[in-house]
C-alpha cells in the first residue's frame, strides 16, 4: 500500500481523535453494554441492541484511523522551503481575479481536507492548478460553474 500524505498537525489531530476514542468512548460504551445486559432478555433489548452498534462503528473509526496513522507519511511543514514555490502544506492567500475575493487555503492529504477550514486536499482541482507555482502568478481552475482565474498573492510554509 501506498503511503499517504499527512501534516504533522493533521496525524497529531488523528492521534488525539484515536485517544479519546479509546479511553473515553470505549469505556462509555462498555459501561452501557454491561447496563443494557443488567436489564435482563438481551433478544428484546433495544438498549443493549444500540450499544453493540454504537461499540461495532467505535471499532471500525479506530481500526480506520490506525489504519491510515499506519500508511501515512507524515511532511513536517515547517522544514519545508521551497523558494516560495507551492509544495504540499503550504498555505496560499490567492485572490479571484473575476471579484476581488481573497481566499487563503493550506494544501493538506486528503485524509484531513476540511473545506470549512480553508484545507484543501492535495488532488483538488484548486490545488493541482497551485503546485509549482509562486507568489505573482495567474491560475486557473476548472470548476464546475466555468473556468476561474486567481492570482498567488502569498505563499507561506507554517
């Protein structure tokens, strides 16, 4: 299997989220199990039916997250220098060319691409269209609305 691309903030973020999942959610669900089955006929039991799922999803977000923890290839961002050329971690304020919007995205893996935090995954159109260029320079992405045009106002390695 292929490694994965992850930032550094994106696997401790993971590793936080397997955590939490482990010592709090795990017990809570076990605690909830052990009640449903304190309540008698386990066949007609709604309580213990909904636990053993909710303990079947748990399991399968760990083996998940470990899973990818496992095939990741963690890119320290701040180590990164690339003459300020547009390199996997980077964090890019373009602006629309078409409304003067400004917009700033940090090209992360696709595991932690979360577009409401302004991260966008590495195989995103926006993102293709960024590698290797700099500070200056025009883009253009294929969306679905047409083709639009930004400028690299800055690049930035954090």
């Amino acid at each position: 299997m292929s490694k994965v691309p992850i930032t550094t903030t994106g696997a401790q973020k993971l590793r936080e989220q397997l955590k939490t999942l482990k010592t709090v959610e795990r017990p809570r669900i076990s605690r909830a199990i052990a009640e449903a089955r304190a309540h008698g006929d386990l066949s007609e039991n709604a309580e213990y039916h909904a636990a053993r799922e909710q303990q079947s999803f748990l399991e399968g977000r760990i083996a998940a997250i470990e899973g990818v923890l496992a095939n990741a290839q963690i890119i320290d961002i701040s180590s990164v220098n690339s003459d300020g050329k547009v390199v996997f971690g980077a964090t890019i304020n373009l602006i629309n060319l078409a409304d003067d919007e400004e917009v700033t995205y940090q090209i992360v893996g696709e595991i932690e691409a979360d577009i409401t935090q302004c991260l966008i995954s590495i195989t995103s159109p926006i993102a293709r269209a960024m590698i290797g260029k700099q500070g200056g320079d025009v883009i253009e992405v294929n969306a679905p609305g047409g083709v639009i045009e930004y400028e690299i106002l800055e690049v930035r390695y954090k």
